[in-house]
C-alpha cells in the first residue's frame, strides 16, 4: 500500500482553539481523523507529523520522505523563509504537494511569496481542511494511474 | 441541481496540441469531459466558456456568474494583469476558484503574481487536469455541507 | 452643439447592484439619465458607451473621438495597466477627462497608479456619480468660453 | 449658511506672476473673489487661507476646520510629503477635498504621489481655477442634499 | 509560396493620421501596399491583419499562425504587458518578428520593456515602415536558405 | 535638579479630543500633569513643549536642548521625514527618547520608519502615555546612577 | 497573582560574556536577578526562558503563553526573520511586548526591520536592561488597573 | 550694485559650536564676515537670512529673491526633502546656487539626494565655508561678463 | 559615395569560434566579407573596426565618426554599462545603428537594457549576422532618398 | 595542537546520495575523513558537528567556538536567512571561513546573498570537497605563522 | 611649487565641437589656457591630461597622483560607473575635486549617481568652466593656508 | 607542464604601498615570487600580468586563455561591472577562479555583487594572498586527477 506524508508546520498544532475565523474550529487530531478516513477509501496509507521545529521537519523529511510515495506539506509561517525545507525536499525527491489552510494570497503581503512552491508539483490554498482531502485524492489519483 | 462555470482562459483552447512537455497531451475537449462525467457523479451541472478575449470572460461571469453557485476560473495569462476580471468576480459575487494547470511558482518571474487570488476562495495549480477535478470535488463538497 | 462622449470601463454596467457600499446604490441607467438632463441645462449633447472589452473602447474612441468636443472616461479597472487605451487618447487628440466613482487612493495599492492620467487634461475621484457632473460643468465652461 | 475653508498652501501666493505657462496668469486674489461669486450663488460662506509654512496650515486647520462644514485644500508641495497635515486633516475629522491647478500626474514623478488624498473625499487635478469650483458645487450640492 | 502574417496592434490603424511627428505621415494602406510591392519581388505571400482587440489578435494568431511561415508582429501598446499574445506565439511554434515604427527606448520609461521579445526571434524598432522591410527580407533570406 | 524636555510634535495638542480609539481619551494636559506627578516622585523636572510647526521645535531645542539632562520626544508625523530635528537632536547632543502613543509598526507603511531613531538613545511605542512614564523613568535612573 | 513570561532568544545567553560594548557588561543571571527583584516589588511572578531555537520558544509560547497574564520577549537575531515566532504569539492571544537591549535603528540595516512588532502591543529598544523593567513596569501598571 | 542673498537652513545656526569635526569650529558669524569681505572685494552686496523654518526660507525668497541678482542657499536638512523650496525657487526664477559645507555623497544614504539640485544652476559640496566664497565669485565673474 | 561605419565590441574577435550555439560558426572576417559584398551591391563604403577596449572604440568614433554617413554598431557587453560610448555617439551626430547578434531579451537579464539604444535611430537583435545586413540595406535606402 | 570545528549545516547529511551532479557523489563521511587526513599531515586537530537544527548549530558554535582557535562552517540554506548564526559567530570571537561546495553565485537568486559572509574571514564557493581543504590549510597556514 | 593635476574623461577632447548647448562653446585648449593663466596667477603649477580610456587614466593617477598635491578630475561618463577610477582616487590618497561642467542633477537619472564622489574632497557642477577655477582656487587656498 | 594564468585587474600594482590596511603590505611582486614558489612545488607553470585597462585584460584572456589549463583572476573593481571580462571568460572556455584579496562582503555594499562570479568555476575572498595559493593547489589538485 502507498504510503504518503502528512506534515504539518508551526503552530498548526494550535488549529481548532485559536483564530478559528481564520483556521476554522476544527483540531489537527480531527483533520489528522478526517484524512485517515478517507485515505482508508483511497486504500493509501497515512503517517503523521506536526512540529514547531524546522530541523525536527527537515530531520523527518529525511527519514521518511525517500522511503514515502507522495508528500503532503504545510509548512505554515516556514513557507516564507526556509530554504532549507526546500532544499530538503528538492533533496529527497519525493514528489510533494504544498496545502495552505487559508488564502495566503488574500493575507498579509509577506505571506503572498513561498519559498517552498518551485520543489513542489503545485500547491492548494484556501480550502481549510479540504485542501488536504485534495492532495490526498491527487495522489491516489497518480498511484492507481502507475 | 447547483450550477457550476468552468471558464478557460486565452490559449487553453490549443491544450493538447501544442506546449505538451507543461500543459500535457490532453485538449480541452478532454478536459471537459472528464469533468462532465466527474460532475455527473457528483450530481452537479457544469457550463463551459473559453475565451481568449478578456471582455468576453468578464462579460460572460456577468451573464452566468451571479445565477451560478460556484465557478472554477483558469485566466491563464490574464492571471497576471486583469484587473478587470478581478473586478468582474469581486462584484459578482459567486464563490470562485482558481486552478492553474501548470506549477506557476516554477515557472518564468511574471507567472508567480496572481493579480485574481485575492478574490477567489483559494488556488490551486500544478496538478495537470487534475487540478479542475479537485475545484469540482470542492464545490460539491461544499453544497453537500449546505 | 458640442458633443461630449461618456465612456464607462469594465463592470460599470453593474453599478448600482453590487458592492453598493463602495459604487452607491444608483445604476448605471440613472447616471446617464443624470448626466442627460444636466447637458440639457448646459446645451451640451452627450453620448454614451460601456463596455467590458478594452479593443471596443478603443473602436469607440476612433469612431467618435475625433469629431467629439471632450470625452470624460471612468477606464475602471483598465485605468491601471491599458496602455492601448492611453494611445488611444494621445492619438486622438480630443481632451479628455478621466473620472472614478470612488477615491482610488485609499483603496488597493494598484489602483493608486493610473497610466491614462499623464495624457488627459485632468482627473477627478471620489466624489461618486457627482464626479462626471463636475467634469461636464468643466467641459461645459470651456465651450462657454471659446 | 454653511462653511466651507479654502487653503492654499506653499508659493501659491505666487500665482499669476510667475510660471504663468503651468498655472495660468490669474493671480490668487482673483481666484479668490470667482470663489467667493460661486459662492455667494450657491449660499455657502468662505473662509480663505494661504501659508508657505506646513505648521501655520496645520494651526489653520485644528482651528477652523472642526467648525467648519467643508474643507477644499491644495496643499501644492506639502502634497508629496506633509504627513503632518494629512494627520491633521485625519485628525478634524471634516470632510476634505484636495484639488490641484496642473495635472500632477503629467510632470514629475515626485509630483504623482500625494499622502494627503488618502485621507480625502477626493482628488481634483489638472483644471486650473475651475478645479476649486468644482469642489466648491460639491460641497453645496451635499449640503443642499441634508 | 511561403506565406508571412503582417499584424499591427491597437491604434496602428490611425497610423498617417495622427502624431505624425513620431509615426510618420503615411498610412497603414500604404505600409501594406509598400509591402506587397516587396514581397512581390521577394515572392513572399502576405497577410495582413490589425485590430485593437487582444482577443481578435490571440484568435488570428490561432487560426492563421500555425501554417504560415512566418509572422512580422508590432503589437504597440499590447507590447508592454499582453502576455496573453505573448502566450499565443509560443504556443503556436512559428517564427515571428517583432517590430516598432519609433526607437521605443529613447520614448516612455514604459515602453523600454516588451513582454513580447522573449518569444520572437529578434525585435526591429526605429526605422519607421523599414523595419517592416527588414522583417520581410530577413524572412525571404531564410526562406530562401531551406 | 535634573531637567527633562517633553517635547511634543504636530497634532498632539488634540489629544483626547480625537481618533481616541487609536490615542486613548486623555488630553495632552492631563498627560502633563501624570508626567509631572511623577516626575515629582522621581525628583526630575520637566519642561513641556507642543508645537505643529518642525521649525519651532527646532528652535526650542536649540534653545532649552543643550542645558537639558535629558529630552523625551514624541515627534509625531515629523518623525517619518524630518530630517532637520533628526539633525537638530544629533547638533544638541543631550541624550534623547524618542516616543509614540501607538504602535507605529501596526499601522501604515509609511509609519514603520522613522528617520529619528538613529539619533535616539532608544525608542518607545505603543503604550499610550504610559510611553513618556517609561522614558521618564529611565532617565531618573540613569541620573540616580551617576 | 498575575504571571509573566520572560523570553529571550538566541545568543542572548551570552550576555555579559561577549560584544560588551554593545550589550553591556552584566550577564542573563543578572538580569533575571534585577526583574525578579522588581518583580517582588510589584508582585507580579516571572518566568524565564531563554532558548538559541526558534521551534523551542514556540514550544513554551504555547506551553505557557495561554495561561500568563502577559510576555516579554527579547527575540533577537529572530526579530527579524521568523514569521513562525509571530505566528505563535498571534496565537496565543497574551499580550506580549517587544524589547531590544540596543538600539536596533542605529544598527545594520537588517536589523531595522522587526517582523514581530506588528503583532505585540509595543516595542522597546535602547534601554540595556532597564528596557525590560519597563516592560514589566507597565504589566504591572496595567493589571493594577483591572 | 548687484545683490545676493545667502541663506542657510537648518540647525546652521549652531556651526562652529557643535559636530566640528564634520563642520568646523568656525561660526554662522564668522562665515559672513569672510564672505563679506569677500563681497567687498568682488562689489557685491549680500543679504544673510538663517532659519530653521521651512515657510521663513520661503517667505524670504518671495520677498528678497525676486529682485536679487543672485541666490547662494544652503538647505541643510531642507535639502533632501523640502519640494516646497524647491518650487520657490523655480517660482522666483533668479539664479540659485546649493552649497553644502560637508561632502554630502559620502555620508548617509539619504544625503546623497538633493531634490533642490535640480532647479539650481549647479551645486558646490565638501569645501566647508570656501564652498560660498566659491559661488560668491562665481556670481561675480557672471556680472562682470554682463 | 557614402561611409558607413562598421564597429564591433568586446570578444566580436572570437566570432565562429567559440560559443556557436549562441552566434554561429561564422568569423568576423567572413561577416565583414559578406557586408562588403552587399556594400558593394549597394554603392556604400564601409570601414571596419573591432576592438575589446571601450577607450579605442570612442577614439574610433571621434575620429571616423563625425565624417562618416552612418555608423553600424555592436557595443556587445558594452552595450550594458557602457555611458562613454554613449555620449560619443551622442557627441558626433552622425546616425547610429544597433545591432546585437544574438536576441538579447531571451538571455541574461543584465542583456535587456541598453544605455546605448536611446542616443540610436533604432535597434536589430536576433537576427544574426543579418542584422548587420539590415542595418546597411536601412542606410542604403536613406542615402537613396537623399 | 590546534583545534578546528567543521560544521555542516542542513541537508549535508545527505551528501552522496541526491543530487550528486550537483553537490558530487562522495558522502559527509568521507569529507571528513579525507579532511581528518589532511588535518593529520598539517597538525591540526578537527572537530566535526552536522546538523539540520539552527538552535543545535547554535549551541554548538557557544558550546566549542570560543575554545577552538578556527573554525569552518557551510551553513548551507541557513547561509540566507539565519540572522541567529551570524550573530552567535559575531559573539563568539574565532576567526571562521564560510565554505560552498557548489557556486552559489551560478544558481537560483535566492542563493546569492549570504548573510554569514560579513562575520566570517573569507568566502571560498565552488570548489567541492576542496574548499573545506582550502579553508583548513589557510588556518594551519595562520598557525605555523603565529 | 605646488602642482594640480587636471584630468579630463571621455569626450571632453570634443569642448566646443559638438552639444555647445550644454557644454559650450570653448575647447579644451581654451579651458587648460585659461587655467594656465589662473594657476600664473595663484603661483601653482598645472599638469592637464585628457583620455577617453579608463585604463590611461588610472595609468596616470598612479604615474602623478602620488607626487601632486592635489587633483582636479571631471571624469564625465566614467562618474557613472568606473569603480575603478574610485579605487585609483583611494589608493593614491592624494586630495581629490570632482568637477562637472554641466549640472548633472538636471540631466537623465543615470547622471545622478557618482561613484566618484564618496572619495573627493567634494563636487562641483553646473558652473560650465569657472567649476575648474573654483577648485583650483580651493586648492590655492588651501596651500595658501599650509 | 599545465599551465595557469594569473591576472590581476586595477590598482593592484600598487600593492603594498597603499591602503596596507586593508589590502597588507606585501606588493604584486612579492605575491608572484610567493606563487612562483608554490608553483614550483605543485609543477605547475604560472604566467602573470597584470593591467588597469580593461581591454587590455581582454586582449590577454583571448591570446592566452585558450591554450591555459586553468586562470586565477583578481579582476578587482571590474569585479563590479565588466560585463566585457565576464563574456571573455565565457568566450575562451577555460576553468577559472575569482580571487580577492579582501572580504568583499563586508565592505562597501557595491563591492557584494560580482558580474564575474557566475562565469568562473568559484569564489575565494578574504584570505589576502594565500587566497591566490588557495586557487593555485586547487588548479593543482585537479591537473594531478587528471
């Protein structure tokens, strides 16, 4: 069975308690639960990340990313500046799908630009939970095209 | 039944033919297609426009837009400078999606600016045809929830 | 009589039905209507054009431009990037007014920058419909004076 | 009978001697006494001011302008950098009109930038005199609509 | 026959008409006709095409680019920011020429950067109605090296 | 016993009066008189100055500047350009605290900077009056240090 | 009684130690000593936190954030670049306020650039050491005052 | 006898007394008394005005420049902001010459623009108080040609 | 009969040896042979001149320069920097044409800006060496028409 | 014997294994230990620390920088944002050499600025393995001399 | 005897040939006679070189620079860009006057910036040939004074 | 035996006799005996020139660089802005390395950017003159892996 990435980055730990006009009122446990479900439909297996720390993401990115068929990535605030988030990801070279909660275009300005968005095959914004369910369906799409 | 625009910007009606190493081989006939029978399942009804006249998309999100429950927008080019479509969605009104077949963020400086993000839902791009399937999945995901 | 055209850019045919908040609640035909008696008062024969397509305002301002007394154009969103439409106005050589409904300056940045201003006489914003009445007055006491 | 104060700001004492071929050969006197004519016919009273210092403008403002029903300012060059003026007219909270005698958006590019209209109704430019008279109907035409 | 595609962007029909100084006195007939006389003895086939719309010119691009040999295109404003056309003559694959009557770098700041040069082979501008000459031997002179 | 200069810039004298949800509803008297109190407590006394006018303020510190133990200023919208009181302050040489009311790095851009700061010991904002307290106190125990 | 976080980031554990003519010459153990001292004063509880990653101060935002009556943080060479940072304290909702011990607007020109403000009540920099007790003095000031 | 005027702007009040190393140890005083001298020499006559207000400088070059023969100015901080003296100066229309005792291009960044430069004849910099006799003599050597 | 002018820059010299790909296979001796073959054609002369150093190619121009009837001209990496070239063609008067090899809006972004084009009639790029063909055939029929 | 750390920043770990046409195919091991060769013939002794932390680089730079007597760093991607290394480097006093296997100055824009550059002695970029050699024979070199 | 150098850049070999609108009408034979006679005058010793190559201008800076006691350079287009020049000025150490014959601040924006200027002494420009005088009169001056 | 150029740009024949501060106070023949030296060891052949003339460095790149095995280029303050050196580098295809003497990053900002770095194979700078020798065992190293 595939085997695809959920990470999850700063802050992100927080969702369903805070700025839930934003975020929405949902908790990362009931995202992480929505998405099992459905991977279970799509015969795909999940494994699940979520961490305040760039070098925790990089150093998971590097243990499990080669070995995983797909990757699903928020990196949250990171998104604007960790060039070494990307280069971990053009490094591991499993292919990647980047998923904002909101519309980072409609945000502040510095949150318009990622540094991320060139190593991925695309990226989904402002959907909230749904963009995950997205890219998830995406690679299920992809594995049962191979 | 919920109504929902798929409207192509200029160019999109040579997909299939030409540029096949980024916008794949598949032309847009293809595209709407799949999308109908995908629609089919989800119980929801599509109405195709493609244009390669900026007036024409405005005045066609004028004509259809404010009866319709939902509409998934590629500007293609216009992505990147018409305000005036921006405008034209902003005063509609009708939630609006906006999907990019090819990964703009990897592309040439000029595709990386979204002048119509700001007034859509969200954005999705980098997942070929895929990318319109998932904007369907979402609106019918969103009117099931209603 | 003199004879001035009133040209209205894209999504002004929406006036008065949408983003009332911002536009007023008056539409379209009522500023004409507006517009008209006014002439009437200050002997002026008016004619009018809208459109959403940049190429159609274009024809309009070949078409009538140079037999015209004075143009007084609201471009909406094509104020911020129609170089086409500003070569139409130099080439013309009619004088022109440009007016907008609403302050473009305490509204989005890219609404600040107006590339038809440097080639009309003047600009008028945010003063609503009265907008176009100030620039017909103006036109209207020019002639008085010649 | 309501009133309304005129303020005109640095070297525009100067009018009418001087650069004649920008800013007419009327001086600011003789502007003053056609405001006051339109005036007299439209039922409003005049208050006129002029001052080649940003900090007498301000005084000016915080003294008269609460009081005052409207206000019509060109604040000629203090338009591209007083941002103290702009908070004073902020800080009034009377509704304000900026107008200017040329076209500053077809002379240099310091000129095209004011930080004083996003703090305005709105802007008026490039109609020498008459941009005043414009302003000034604006105002009774709100007045007469109270 | 090789066959050429001569297209003018927006305004150029007013060519001979109007702003004289920089365009010159003759007309785009007579553009056309110098050119015909031309590729009558280059036995070169031309079409000619102008049109102030984007779209009209996307469409003509569309429908006659890909089985002509050629394309001379001088697409005036359209130059500064259609990046639709500029999509267009990528996707259509055949060579084309861009060109401009007047030497666009000593005119606007704006005019110094065309979106269109990328896609063609080379740029002509400054020589008046020789540049179009030039583009149609440099055709012939290839045309005749196959 | 040492002295302090409170000296405030244009508009403050409307304190209290004005656009309370961003300054509070005290007036400048009564953030005097707080001032003075404390400054009672802590042995400092304090010279109070407002002016609307850069040339004023400059003039006072020239005049009560070099004396001084200390200076607290809030220059207000002087502070984003004033380059002369910039060089007035470095001319003086008394230590100076530069203080605002708001926090000025969560309003407008133009805000964010201030040409003051790199000639201040340090800066305070967005505590309301408590700002001055601050600063007050600082130089108190700097005073009790030598 | 009311609790408050006192952080601070990386390097700062050097103080004391190192670039004395910039920081001063008195270490973090000293610091903590001076506020909780104050602290006693005021009878407000301090906690103390100092960390070199930026996962780990968000980490203990979130830990002890929530649930403290109010933050100061010194981010430092953070301040400038992690958006991560300001996630999290827009996160947790605790009033938080900025200090620097130099003054940051007389330094390199990177370090004129705070991401963080924005989303703190207020900045503080200049003041050595005595910048945190201001931070605390006006805690302390604020929770007398509910 | 021809007339020039000298005018210093701000805070050039204080030379000779403060920041020598930048200007010197020498005096407002004494720098006119050299240049009269000098003007005794050269038959000229000069008029001295020194503020450190903005609406004075302009106030005094309406008043005496208009009838001078010649302007030696020194805006100081004025310099690099001050549009509004630089619109007197154009209005005035006597010949104007910037003189900067420092060598403005090689201290802070924002003393490298002057936006009165270019409404002089030409500017002197870096040659401390022999920068006015300079233009002192360069005003005599015009006359003396006339 | 008239003298055209044939100037090339830095590493011209290395035509048709190195870098192919980019400027063909062809020598500067054979460029010049071709030239002179059309000149010959056309009743001109021409005068050939390469040179790497910028000082020799102005000497070049001032000392054929003023006496010649036209002047073809590829600065090469000149053409980026180089301003003294540009006020040598400016100085001399005599019409100046450029003319680049390779398209040098599709390469390196330092390639898209000439400081040489706006002192030109015009500019050919990305023709190869039949640039330097239509540059002459350009003089050939201005000559004609003399 | 002097000591000298080697410190490798994120995604070095994976050295070998990915992107061997970019960064070669040898791994961290074997870096080190042809470096631990090296440093054996020159007499020095090494330290080796790899990490995809900033805080653990950090603390490691506190924790053995200010005893070591040269230091060798390849901050990898933290090279462009990492404000936090710069300064522990600036804190801690030990000459470094930035070291980059490949050019950064040929990749992506990103990669051009290094924030590090200015605390460190030198730069050595592009030279593969070899820079870490370069950069320990030049501290060996300081050594022999002192 | 004190000796000055007085080195003239590109182009200026053409005084009083060509562009006698902005430079005038006198040749460079004119300008070193009539410094000649001044320099007779002030009992200094002149040594002129002019040279449209960078490479034999800074040839020479190192050939006399180092014994002269001072030089006066007008390096005309080289201002803009020759860094090298700067460096020769810097490492000859000999005090340096910048000298523009024509005002460089009222001419094109790339005429703005000197990268000369921040290692003169100080600039002069706009006074046609008397800028000559006035710094060879400075330099008088000031040897006058040794 | 291979051989390597060493070519040295502007002003650094004055090595060791000026600016010893920064650049140290051996000279140019002192570091080529030194590199000779190391030469001799590594049996390799140098050859060394050194110009302040750009052209004249071009002029040695295209006689010499072909036959090289490998150059070490200083190109000093051409670094900034020979795009003609850049191309010549490009244009003979042999390996080579940019050497400074000093940390170009941390001096004046313009010295950050090289137009020569993305040409070369790498970067050394900062390490004085061992920075040449640096360069000189890579070339060295490689020859022997061959």
């Amino acid at each position: 069975m595939s085997v695809i990435l959920v990470i999850n980055g700063p802050n992100l730990n927080l969702l369903g308690t805070r700025q839930t006009d934003i975020y929405g009122d949902k908790g990362l446990k009931e995202l992480n639960e929505e998405l099992s479900k459905l991977a279970g439909q799509l015969e795909v297996s999940l494994k699940f990340f979520q961490s305040n720390s760039e070098g925790d993401i990089i150093d998971y990115l590097h243990k499990e990313g080669p070995a995983a068929d797909g990757i699903i990535i928020n990196p949250a605030a990171f998104t604007h500046y960790s060039y070494a988030i990307r280069d971990a990801i053009s490094a591991i070279e499993t292919e990647t799908v980047e998923v904002h909660i909101s519309n980072i275009f409609s945000r502040e300005e510095f949150r318009h630009k990622s540094v991320i968005s060139p190593v991925c095959s695309g990226q989904i914004c402002g959907f909230g939970f749904y963009g995950y369910a997205m890219a998830l369906s995406y690679f299920a799409d992809i594995f049962k095209g191979k």
